[in-house]
C-alpha cells in the first residue's frame, strides 16, 4: 500500500483576514524580510569563493531567483493560503514528495540561527581592541557564540519577538546606513580613482580570475541575498488582488534587492579589488572602514551586528515554529515537538533544542575551520542554500506540473511561458545547487538519508499514514 502523506488539516470556521495591503506595502514587506544590506555579510566569503566576481554572482543569483519568484507568485495563485514550497508540492505532486522537500526545509530553517550566530561573534570580536594572539582570538569567539546562542535562547523562551513595526525601524535605519557607506565610497574613489578604463568592469568580469566554477560557487552563496522573498506569497489572504499584486510584488521584490546588492557590492569591489581580507566573515566593514575611516567601520559593523541579531532571533524562533508543525501532528513525535508551555505559549522544547543545536553547529564548524582551514561562516550559508535550493526547484517543479503539464491558469506567455519559467527556474538552481561544493552536498544528502530512514521508521516502510500540518516561513 503506498504512502499517503495528507497536508489537509480540519478546516473551522474563523473570521477571514482583512486585505489591506497593495502592491507597495506588499513590496515594503518583502524588503523587510530580506533586508537592504543582505549582501554585505556574504560578501567577503562569496568573493573569495568567486574569484571576486561578487557583482555577476549575485545577478546570477537574481536571474535563477526571478524565475523562481515568478513560480512562488503563480503557486500562490493557485493555492492563496498555502504559502510554503512544502505546501504547493504536497498538493500539486505528491504528498510524500513534499515530505522530503519539508525535511529540507528543516535543514535551511536550524541552518539559519546558526549562520548568524557564527557571523554576529566574528562581527563582535572585530569591534573589540585588535587581538594578535589567535587562541586568544580563537576563545573569545567562541565565547561570543556561547553568548549569543543563549541570548536567543532566551528571548525566545520568553516570547520576545521583534513586530513588523520595529523590522520596519530597523529596515530603515539600515537603508541610511546603505546611503552613508555609498557616499564614502563615491568620495574615495574620486580621491582614489582606479587606474584603467578596465578596473571599472573588474567586478563583472575580470579575465585574470574568471572561472565558470568559481563564478557558480560564489553564486552559490549569493543567493542568501535573496532568501526571504517567498515570504511574500503567505501574505495573500491579506493582499489586494492577490492573483495580480503577490506575483508582481514577488518579483519585484528580487529585482530591487539585486539593484541594491549589485550596487553595494559593485562600490566594494572597486574599493577593495583583491579577496584578501583582514576577516573573510567581516569583509565589509572593512571596506567601509578603507572609504569613509573608522566611523564608518564601526558604523556599517553595529548595523549589520543589530540586524543580524534580529534576524537571528527571529530564525530561531522560526525554526522552533517549524518543528512545533510538525510535531502538533505527529509528523515527528508530538510529546516532545507538539508541547507548548502553558505560561508563555512558547514551544520551549523546541526552542531549547535548536538552541542546543546552534551551540554544537557553531562549534563545531569554527573547529573544522581552524582544523581544516574551511571558513565557518561561508560553510554554514552553503549549508543553508543547500535546503533553500531544493525547496525552490521543487516550486518551479509544481509549477511545471500545475500551469504546463495540467494546463491550468493563463500566462501572458500562453503554454511556452508555463513551460520555459519554471524549467529555467529549476535548472539555473539545480545548476547553483551543483555548485555548492562537495562537502555541503555531502552533509546535505547526509539529512536528507536521516529523513528517507526516519520517514520509513515512521509509516513502518511507507506504509501508514503521516498527516501534516500547512508550514508557512516566518
């Protein structure tokens, strides 16, 4: 007997949501989610990766992330309250497919806090007094990631979690911050202009350095510019005609963060041609330090620090929701994953797991680091992008079978554009999935076996029946 995995869950009646937001507020919205200096934190791990070639490996980024918005924004049409990559699968393919797509959305969810965590004790340790002994360097990060795993821990074991008000602040502030680190570096390259017509079109091409596989690796890692613009598609039961505003607000949203991240990274590689950082995890800032002097380092790195803390939190808390989903349907065990706290209506369990995980995660990667010589950070954004990937080929998958193979919808392109979108989508992510590095697909496929096994234990080898519950990305 196959495996029946449902995603349906009781339906009750509940008082619907209010549309009030258009396609400007549904822009603004992805922009938050994102963040305007998303690109800035990679930068120094996708240059080295990329041979320097920042700039045309986040275009790549935008290019495989346009063809996939357009299938987020098209999934959303057809199922409005779905909202998830897990979701649009389970319905349109087959439910156990979207179990497996679920399992890897796990991996990019606890990935997430773990990445930013590594990130915001390299970002502290750089505001402290320069430290030249490296076990010294060494511990007292570490000691930043013990402090800041249990900072999370907590805020989130107490509810705390920043409003869309306060994202809205912050998203702000950082835009500003864009601005100021824009003007020093228009400043010193008036001051420093480089020395050739060609240094200008380095950052796209420069014939020294390029390599197809470098260039496929550094976009690799720059499409965690972009992760957060499908958070749009959960939005379409409060959006003004959402069959029209989601899909555009979806793409719109990828093309002006690839502006943005273009632009910053463009000024960047002009200011510091080379990929040889003082910090790969803090390149940035340290750019900025080079155009604008000191204020602007300490400047661009508390921003970043702030927003990374946000974001942090925010993931972590994400996670835990994540695993609460699942586990309130015994998808994985409810007693453990389906608690919730009586007092902060918290899942604590989970919150205290992942927090834990974080902790082992973060350690571990910075020990391969200083064993293996294998930087901690961009390692871990390749970790990430390996369940972010999956999760997108397997939207431009269902959009494939639902809009060409079924014929269901319209598209301005007729069937060739049902057929030709989503099948660049897919392959542009297959072919930046491939280029993520034999390690992180290694670990990657490691927990996607954990999950064929624990998926097989669970319906006694696909055998019972799992029912899950919806999962939308926070």
């Amino acid at each position: 007997m196959a495996t029946e995995l449902s995603t349906t869950a009781p339906v009750t009646q509940q008082p619907g949501l209010k549309r009030v937001l258009g396609l400007s507020g549904l822009i603004f919205y992805g922009i938050v989610l994102i963040q305007p200096t998303a690109p800035m934190p990679l930068f120094g791990a996708a240059a080295v990766a990329g041979n320097g070639h920042v700039v045309t490996a986040i275009l790549i980024g935008m290019v495989a992330m346009l063809f996939t918005a357009i299938s987020y924004g098209r999934m959303a049409n057809a199922y409005p309250s779905a909202g998830s990559a897990y979701a649009y699968v389970s319905r349109e393919i087959h439910p156990a497919l979207g179990y497996f797509v679920g399992w890897s959305i796990i991996f990019d969810y606890v990935m997430n806090p773990i990445v930013c965590v590594i990130w915001i004790a390299g970002a502290s340790v750089a505001l402290l007094p320069k430290i030249s002994n490296h076990t010294e360097l060494t511990v007292i990060t570490c000691l930043f990631i013990v402090l800041f795993t249990i900072l999370f821990t907590g805020m989130n074991l107490r509810g705390i979690e920043a409003s869309s008000r306060t994202n809205g602040i912050i998203t702000v502030a950082l835009s500003v911050v864009i601005i100021l680190f824009l003007g020093a570096a228009v400043h010193y390259l008036w001051l420093n202009p480089p020395g050739s017509v060609a240094e200008y079109t380095r950052p796209f091409y420069d014939p020294q350095n390029f390599s197809f596989s470098a260039v496929r690796s550094g976009a690799a890692l720059a499409v965690l510019t972009y992760i957060g613009f499908d958070g749009v598609s959960t939005l379409s039961e409060e959006a003004h005609n959402p069959r029209r505003n989601i899909l555009l607000a979806t793409v719109l949203v990828c093309l002006i963060t690839g502006a943005l991240a273009s632009v910053q990274v463009y000024f960047a590689q002009l200011i510091w041609p080379g990929t040889n950082f003082p910090d790969e995890d803090n390149a940035f800032s340290y750019v900025a330090g080079k155009a604008g002097g000191s204020w602007l380092f300490v400047t661009v790195n508390v921003a970043l620090l702030v927003a990374s803390i946000g974001s942090g939190a925010g993931a972590h808390l994400g996670a835990g929701r994540l695993l609460y989903s699942m586990g309130r349907d015994n998808a994985i065990p409810s007693k453990f994953f389906g608690a919730v706290n009586p007092r902060t209506r918290i899942p604590s369990n989970n919150i205290i797991l992942i927090g834990i995980v974080m902790l082992v995660a973060a350690l571990s990667l910075k020990a391969v680091q200083e064993f293996a010589h294998v930087d901690a950070y961009g390692f871990g954004c390749t970790l990430l992008n390996f369940g972010a990937l999956l999760a997108f080929m397997a939207v431009n998958l269902a959009a494939f079978v639902h809009y060409f193979l079924r014929g269901k919808g319209t598209s301005i392109w007729g069937s060739l554009g049902n057929f030709i979108s989503p099948v660049l989508g897919f392959v542009i992510c297959a072919y930046l999935w491939l280029g993520l590095g034999k390690w992180a697909i290694i670990v990657g496929l490691c927990w996607l076996v954990t999950g064929v096994v624990y998926g097989a234990w669970r319906t006694a080898f696909f055998t019972k029946r799992i029912q899950f519950v919806e999962i939308e990305r926070s």
